[in-house]
C-alpha cells in the first residue's frame, strides 16, 4: 500500500514510534485527534507540515496493524 510509505519508524525520533514523514508527529498522535473528534481540516490547519494524505497514511496504518493482530490471535 503505497500510503503506507508516508509511515516513518526510526529508533532516535519519538521513541520509535511510526511518525509521518518523519516528521515529529506519531501515528498515535494523529489518530487520537482524531478519535477525539477533530476533523480533518483543523487537524491540518493546527498542524501544517500534514498533508490530507498523511492522515490516510496513519488510518491505513492503524488498519493493517489491526489486521495483523487479529489474524495472529487463536480463534475459538
């Protein structure tokens, strides 16, 4: 998934954590504005440097990270 490669992880930037664009902005930190309720534009309007397709970048993230760990669970 090509929106997958605006997906940073570098071991001295946040700890490791998946940052957009190696930026200093996490995943995590996108999805929860998100799931906090801001909207897509007054996440890009507080934060500049984001580009519409980097928070369909950690959403696309977010999903095939969730894929993979349902799919490594046992089921019943």
């Amino acid at each position: 998934m090509a929106s997958l490669e605006r997906i940073t992880i570098e071991p001295g930037k946040r700890g490791g954590k998946p940052c957009v664009r190696g930026l200093r902005i996490t995943v995590y930190d996108v999805l929860g504005w998100l799931a906090a309720g801001m909207q897509e534009q007054e996440i890009l309007r507080d934060y500049p440097d984001l580009e519409p397709a980097d928070i369909r970048a950690c959403l696309a993230f977010a999903a095939e990270r969730e894929r993979r760990s349902t799919r490594a669970m046992p089921r019943d």
